[in-house]
C-alpha cells in the first residue's frame, strides 16, 4: 500500500484559539508539511484546486513546483485539478511544465470540482459541468499524447493541427478520476481504464463502497483487464497515539472546531459527535492498532491500495501533528505495506509507453 499526505489549502481561524494566519504563513506551513512528508517516508504529496473561500489552493501548479524544488523524491499529486472550470491546453502547458520540473514526479487527479461560487467565478452550470469536464479531460489527454491535435470542442474553440508545448516528460502522465458521490468520475475512470480515487470523507462507508463496486463492474464492462484495477481512497481525519484515549482527547477541540465550521457553511454534518465521527466515518483516530484494523476494514470493502492522509495539523500542535505522522509511518505504515499490495503498476515515472493512433474528437 502506498500513502499520500494531501492538503486543499484551509484557510481558515484556528478551531481552538480561533487565530488567524496570514496567508504567506499558511503557504509556508504547506511547503514545510510537504518536506516533513517526504522526511517521515509518505509516497506522495497532493494539492488540492479549489476557487472560493475558505481555500487557498486556485493554483495547484505553482504550489507543486516549489515543492518539486525542495523534495527529490516523492510524489507530486493534484487533488483535484478541476478540468470542468479550466482551459485543456492552459492546464496542459501548466502541468507538462510542472512534470520537467519535477523530474517526472507529476500525478493528476483530476475531478468536475465542488462548489457554487467557483462555478459562478468560472460561469459554469451544474448542468454542463459534467460535460465540460469530459471534454477537457479528452482534449487534455489527446495533447499529452499526441504531437498535433485536431478537435471539435462545445466549451473552448476548436483545435487544427494545435501543436501545444512543452513535449511531456512522461509517456502519458497518470491520471486518477476523484469521485465522491457520482457515478459520472466513475464513468469516466472506467472508459480511459485510469485508476479511481474516492473522497471517502463525507459520509460513511456505504456510498463510497457501492460506487467503486460500480466502477470495477464498468471497468470489466469496458474490456479491460480486471488485474489493472486501482483504488485510492481518502480518510475524514487522523490523530494517532499511543492511546485511544489520548487519541481521543487531543483531536476533540479539532473535531469542535471543524463541525462549528461546517454548521455555519451550509448543511447539517453527518456526524454530530466525535464519538460517531471516529466510529462511522473514515477516520484515523486512535492507536496503531486500532487505525491498522479500521484501514483493513475499509479495505474489505474498498479494494484500495493507496491511502490519503491530511497533510495539515488542522487545530493540532506542530508537535501533536508531527508525532502522529512519524507513529503512522513507524507503526502502521509497515504493516498496512506487508498485508495490502501496492497499486499495479510501477510508483514512478512513466517515460516509454508507446503513443497511440491519433482519434478524431468530435460533437
């Protein structure tokens, strides 16, 4: 099993003091996080793309080439890049740019993205939003692996002959589909054979199970060879201690934090109390051994074989923050890596996959 440690950039007051960073304080504690993940062992760091308050993140690729320039080795996600909202060739140009700079380090997730205000920003309608995303994604991949692209696109003008730069590093870059709640990312992941990676955040397990049952039968459905499937999944939260009770103890200003916040956003949270929260929904909070079991269990249901951490302290002390990772990594990282098998394919650059016959893209 691989894992991940991925931020979307809360800018937001503290759940327990309620002080406020500036914003260069929070972009710095970003960078500092992603260092220490690569420092402690995790496999990759991801940054989330969101256009409206209370996020930071409008500019995953510039977040990730000042990554790139202070890690060698860990991988550079986005979570999610929102092709729904952007420009196929700008996000193109961005993206081929970051994975040169990087070393080939570049792995998208890519998603329609959430949120009303962003689609006002960007004049995109929950009813094209879809449509826009799998056209971009169509355009997006077609550059990457061809060298001149002709196209007839609904939401940006049309390609003749488009020669786009950079050539890429990889041969194509790896692509992901988020999927929370939809069955079009799933879709969508199982057309193209790309791998699927699960919200897991929100709700309990059920939802986010059925969906990915749905994406391996479309998978199957599509021709392709059951053995390529690959799931990644995310967790609501994690705090591991050498206790459950210390666990518990420090996390709940967190979690009181965090569901003031919610209530005051929008709808009522799913779990009202952190006793619920840590029980029902895809938590990490608690002992080694409890967060070993509680990951095995979800995998039962879910297959996958890479896992999303938060990346920020989120209420927690550095030092809390900090120690929770490192016991992750020394205590339940090892084992979760013996039991479940990592994804199937190799965890590294993608230079020599042949390109493949160039296809009319048409409406």
């Amino acid at each position: 099993m691989k894992f991940l440690a991925i931020t979307l950039i809360v800018h937001t007051p503290h759940p327990a003091t309620g002080a406020v960073r500036s914003t260069t304080e929070r972009f710095r504690e970003v960078l500092d996080n992603a260092v220490l993940a690569e420092e402690l062992g995790f496999d990759g760091f991801g940054v989330g793309e969101r256009h409206e308050w209370p996020f930071l993140s409008s500019a995953p690729p510039v977040v990730l080439s000042h990554i790139a320039a202070l890690t060698s080795r860990i991988r550079l996600f986005t979570a999610v890049t929102t092709l729904s909202l952007l420009d196929p060739v700008r996000a193109y140009e961005d993206y081929a740019t970051l994975d040169h700079l990087s070393g080939g380090r570049l792995e998208l997730i890519i998603g329609k993205g959430n949120g009303a205000a962003q689609r006002e920003l960007f004049q995109v309608t929950p009813e094209d939003q879809w449509a826009r995303n799998a056209e971009s994604y169509e355009v997006f991949r077609r550059i990457w692996r061809e060298d001149k692209v002709s196209a007839v696109t609904r939401f940006r003008p049309g390609l003749k002959d488009a020669e786009v730069w950079p050539r890429p590093l990889q041969r194509p870059v790896r692509v992901w589909h988020g999927s929370a709640t939809s069955k079009e990312s799933v879709e969508l992941a199982a057309r193209y054979g790309d791998p699927l990676f699960s919200a897991n955040v929100t709700h309990p397990i059920e939802p986010y199970a059925e969906l990915i049952r749905h994406y391996r039968e479309r998978w199957r459905h599509h021709g392709h060879d059951p053995a390529g499937i690959t799931v990644g999944a995310g967790t609501a939260g994690v705090y591991v201690a050498r206790t459950s009770q210390e666990a518990v103890a420090a996390y709940r200003p967190v979690f009181e934090g965090n569901l003031a916040l919610q209530k005051s956003l929008g709808p009522e949270p799913v779990f009202a109390t952190l006793e619920d929260f840590v029980e029902r929904s895809s938590a990490l909070v608690g002992s080694p051994e409890q967060v070993i079991d509680k990951v095995h269990r979800y995998h039962e249901q879910f297959g996958h074989t890479v896992l999303h951490l938060h990346a920020d302290a989120g209420g927690l002390t550095r030092t809390q923050h900090h120690d929770s990772l490192a016991l992750f990594q020394s205590e339940v990282a090892p084992v979760l890596r013996r039991d479940i098998p990592d994804p199937p394919f190799p965890w590294g650059p993608v230079l020599h996959a042949p390109a493949p016959a160039a296809t009319p893209l048409a409406r």
